[in-house]
C-alpha cells in the first residue's frame, strides 16, 4: 500500500484537515487483533498524531463499537496521539451507518478528537 493512497484515504474519504509534513510518516499493520478481540484489517498511525483503525462490518458490529473505542482511546492516549478514527467497511454504507452511529453515539467514553465512518469497500484502502 502506497503512502499516496493512505493520504488521499485520511483528506479525501476520512476529512483530515492535517497539514502536509504529517503525512512523511505513515506507519501500516495488517491484521491486528485488539485487546477485545476485534480483529482490525488495518491499523494506520500518521504523523504520530493521527490513529486509523479499519475493521471489515464482518469483523466489528454494532455492539463491539464501545470495546473497540475504549481499546483505540487507550492506545490514542497512551501514547500521545491527537486523534482517532474508527472506519468500518460496509458494503451497504446505508443501513450500516444507522446502526454504527447509533452505537457510537451512545458511548460516554468518547470524546472530540475521536470519530467514526462508515465507507463503502471501493473506498476504503
């Protein structure tokens, strides 16, 4: 995976307004396994500011978005970063964002520099 993909990923897709020397560090695991057992299909940190987390909608519902969130605070906080976005790949982003939003809403734990999208497959990297 090309660092151009990830970049245009997080400003076009995901919004981040970060400026251009964030994006000279990209660091990408595939694969990860969270503390909660959800299994991420990619974790990406940028800039050492900026914390992705990319779960498949067959690998994260609904109902694991608040020990998915507390796993990813954690880590955001852990370790200084300023933000963390949780992106689910849903082939129907429609009725998944519903319910995705929904569950997230409700989370007391989270806070403004965390953030949740809900992508079709085509634009996720």
């Amino acid at each position: 995976m090309d660092k151009e993909s990830i970049k245009n990923f997080a400003v076009d897709v995901l919004g981040c307004g970060c400026g251009q020397s964030v994006f000279n560090s990209i660091d990408v695991a595939e694969g990860v396994r969270l503390d909660c057992g959800v299994r991420l299909s990619k974790k990406i940190l940028i800039g050492n500011r900026l914390l992705i987390y990319i779960a498949d909608v067959k690998e994260c519902s609904p109902a694991d978005i608040e020990s998915v969130v507390r796993d990813g605070l954690a880590e955001r906080d852990a370790n200084g970063y300023n933000r963390l976005r949780l992106v689910i790949v849903a082939p129907e982003t429609e009725g998944a964002a519903e319910a995705y939003s929904a569950a997230f809403g409700k989370l007391m734990t989270r806070d403004e520099k965390c953030h949740i999208h809900i992508v079709k497959p085509g634009d996720a990297v």
